[in-house]
C-alpha cells in the first residue's frame, strides 16, 4: 500500500522537523504569545463563510465530507478560519488586556496539483493576533516571521508587501480594475474570464498564464486608499526601515483568501531552484473576520509558513540548520554485570539534562569501540568492577582524547562545568 498522492512521510529529515518547530515556538515564546491547537475538521460553512466561496482554495481545493450524523464538515485548508472560530466561540474577545496573541503549528489540507514544495497534506506554522490595529504591531508581526527565516539560515529573503484598504476602498478599487480588464478579456485565461466579474482582485492573483503585462500595468490599488490607510502604510514602512527588513512594495499583491484588509504581505526565498513555490509564507490584517463568524467587531492580523516549502528550500540551497547535537556522555560497561549500574548513571544524568547513550550492543570492547567511530560524542566513559568499586568514573574527551577520573559525586558538577548544550 502507498501513501496518498500529495502526502509525504517524516523520516531521515525527522531531526529538521522538529528543529524548526522548536525553534518557531521559543521564537514565538519571545514575543509573548501564546499556543493555541485547534481541529484539523471544522464544518465546512465555516471555511466557505472565510475564506471567501470565490477563492480557489475554497471552489477547488477543499477535502470535504459527510460523517455518519450528515454533518458537512471540510479538513481545514488553512488554520486562520479555525482559530477565530476559537476565539470567538471561547470568548477570548473579552479579555481587556489586548492584544491577544496566538501561535500554531499543525497540518492542513488542500486538495492542489503536487510538485516540489506543493503538498496536499502540509504544515503550516502561523502566528494570529487579535483586538489592536496599529502599524507597530504590524512591524512586530512581519518581523517576527523574517527573524525566523533568518535564524534558520536563510540570506535571501524578500519581503512582498502590499496596503489592499478596506471594503470601501476596494469597492472603489473593484469597480476600476473591472474597467480595465474589460477592455483585456480576450487575453485573460479562461477561468479569469469568469473570475473577473465575480471577483476580479483574484485575477491579479491567478496563478495561471495570464500576459504578464495585463497585470503588470493594471491600475494600482495604492491609488484607491484614503489619508488614513496611506499614513497606515508609510508608518509600517517607516518601522520596517528602522528593523532594516528587506521589503518590496507590490501594488499588485492580493493574496488568495477573501478576507484581508488594509496591511497584506508575503515572504519569499530569492532562489530559482523551486520555481513559484519560493513563496514560504503569507498573511495580513484581517479586520473583519471575527464579526463575519459572529463575533464582534475585532481587528486581526497573521501570517502563516509552509513549513515543508521551508524544509524542501533549505535541502536544495544545502543549508543545515540543525547543528549535529552531541551525546554528552556515552556508556559503555565492559560486561553485563554492571547494567544496572549503567542505567542509574544513565538515569540521573538525564534527569539532569544532559544527552546520554548507553551502549547496548554487548560486543567486545574493542568491537563496541570501533563502532562508535564517527558518532557525535562528547565524552566516553568506560565503566567496569573497579570503577563501581572506587565511585570513580573515568571520562575520555571523544575529541581530543584526553582523559579525566572523576569522584561519582562530583560527576554532574564536571558535565555543567564542560558541556555547553545542557540547557
Ligand atoms: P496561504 O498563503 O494560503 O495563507 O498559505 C501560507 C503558506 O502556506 C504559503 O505561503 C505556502 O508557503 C504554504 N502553502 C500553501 N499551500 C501549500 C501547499 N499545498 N503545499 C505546501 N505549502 C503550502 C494562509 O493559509 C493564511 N491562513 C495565512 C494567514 C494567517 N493570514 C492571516 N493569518
């Protein structure tokens, strides 16, 4: 039996999955947020109602289905829809003490034609923050997600970014856009010929072979905004600046979810190696959401990563952000009269933190020895009756061989002394 079309396992790569993962959660924890899980079902209305029944996510991509009680329920195709749903359902709202500020990680699901960095089950990790619209936090945001991508290696992130206004403006905006791509039909693709009267923002962000120059010159949104989203977007900017994060204004960015207002962005790896999929994450404000699933009126704003586009770019531009992490002590017994022994050294070694293997291959010792050539070994201790005997324990430094008796009782002082990982 084979894994379903658009799926992948974890396996040699494990190691860099939760690497990334960990690193996102301490980074998030940095920032003062909190974890938030919720369903990878939700019911289908929810996502229709969100995401916009326009987009492509929700007209081709969703995995809906039916469960024995006749409920419509979809697997989520992205995890914004449900954490509002969460936050209004559990009233999060009322909580004075704003903003209110969430991480997730977890796997959604959109049924897209797979390639490289193009999954139909994928992860994304995201960030969503409620109850205060202002440039600073926007900045906060956006920085959060390039510091990420720096501190796992990467050098050539571009940030895309983007002021789309409010429903008023883009009415306005709609109304030009319609205008002018009236005049171009003939040369749109066929789905955009339709998309245009129902939606045509999503024209601009067809992924399909549109003429490049149909879009290109395309009136700007930026024209549509009033005094108020303009000084919103020069104000992001300026912050942007002064945290020296390398952005591009693209007037023509949209994103492909309905429900985006005023700030939008995107973060890219400048490669040529994954084609289009060099876009690792995305978001915006979303100030109307919450009132549109019933809650009340609350700005919000996020942006999520793919996680396996992150892991499939760092592969292919050979960046290894997981340092080889060291066993800080391996122990080898020389006979088995001494395991138990072994695994009460073993034992409180971990409970103090530190890295431990023991050997349980029960080889001769020179054949236990040459096994361990090449393994990422701080320290090698050699036990056998005379060391249990002495309350002694011998260390060999694997690196520079040299060796050290140490009293049993002063063996954890030793390690906090000499291993830099215990953390
Ligand atoms: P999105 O742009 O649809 O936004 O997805 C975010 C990221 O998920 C993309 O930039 C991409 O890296 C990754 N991604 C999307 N589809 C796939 C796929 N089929 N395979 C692999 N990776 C994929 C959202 O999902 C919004 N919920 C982001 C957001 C959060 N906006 C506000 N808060």
């Amino acid at each position: 039996m084979n894994k379903p079309k658009g799926t992948y396992d974890v396996t040699t790569n494990g190691s860099t999955w939760l690497y990334l993962e960990q690193v996102f959660y301490s980074l998030c924890a940095n920032y003062n947020y909190q974890y938030i899980r919720t369903p990878i079902f939700e019911t289908s209305e929810l996502f229709h109602r969100g995401i916009g029944e326009g987009t492509d996510i929700i007209s081709k991509e969703t995995y809906d289905f039916t469960d024995k009680g006749k409920r419509n329920l979809t697997l989520r195709p992205e995890l914004t829809a449900g954490i509002v749903r969460s936050y209004i359902e559990n009233k999060m709202y009322a909580d004075s003490n704003k903003p209110h500020k969430f991480f997730t990680f977890g796997p959604a699901f959109r049924y897209e034609r797979p390639q490289h960095g193009r999954n139909r089950e994928f992860y994304q990790a995201g960030v969503e923050v409620f109850g205060i619209k202002s440039a600073l936090l926007d900045s906060e945001i956006i920085s959060l997600g390039y510091n990420y991508l720096k501190f796992l290696g990467f050098e050539n992130i571009i940030i895309r970014l983007n002021n789309i206004g409010n429903n008023i403006m883009r009415t306005k905006y709609k109304e030009t856009l319609l205008a002018y791509l009236s005049k171009h039909q003939a040369e749109l693709c066929q789905d955009c010929q339709v998309r245009m009267n129902n939606n045509p923002l999503r024209v601009l962000d067809c992924k399909i072979d549109n003429p490049k120059s149909v879009i290109q010159d395309a009136p700007s949104i930026l024209d549509s905004l009033d005094e108020e989203s303009n000084k919103y977007f020069n104000d992001l900017q300026i912050h942007l600046e002064m945290l020296d994060i390398p952005y591009v204004v693209d007037e023509k960015l949209v994103r492909g979810l309905d429900y985006y207002t005023d700030t939008v962005f995107e973060y890219i790896i400048d490669t040529d190696k994954i084609g289009n999929q060099n876009v690792v994450g995305g978001g915006g404000r979303y100030d109307n959401l919450v009132s549109t699933l019933g809650g009340p009126d609350t700005p919000g704003i996020g942006f999520s990563f793919g996680v396996d586009r992150i892991i499939e770019i760092l592969s292919l531009l050979n960046v290894n952000p997981t340092e080889k992490s060291l066993i800080d002590v391996y122990l080898l017994g020389i006979n088995n009269n001494i395991d138990s022994y072994l695994l009460t050294i073993a034992d409180a070694l971990r409970m103090s933190g530190f890295k431990v293997e023991i050997d349980f291959s029960n080889k001769n010792l020179s054949k236990a020895l040459k096994n361990l050539k090449g393994q990422p070994i701080r320290y090698l201790a050699i036990i056998g009756e005379d060391e249990i005997n002495q309350g002694k324990i011998k260390l060999k430094d694997y690196q520079t061989t040299e060796e050290y008796t140490i009293d049993g009782n002063d063996l954890i002082k030793f390690l906090d002394e000499h291993c830099h990982q215990k953390d």
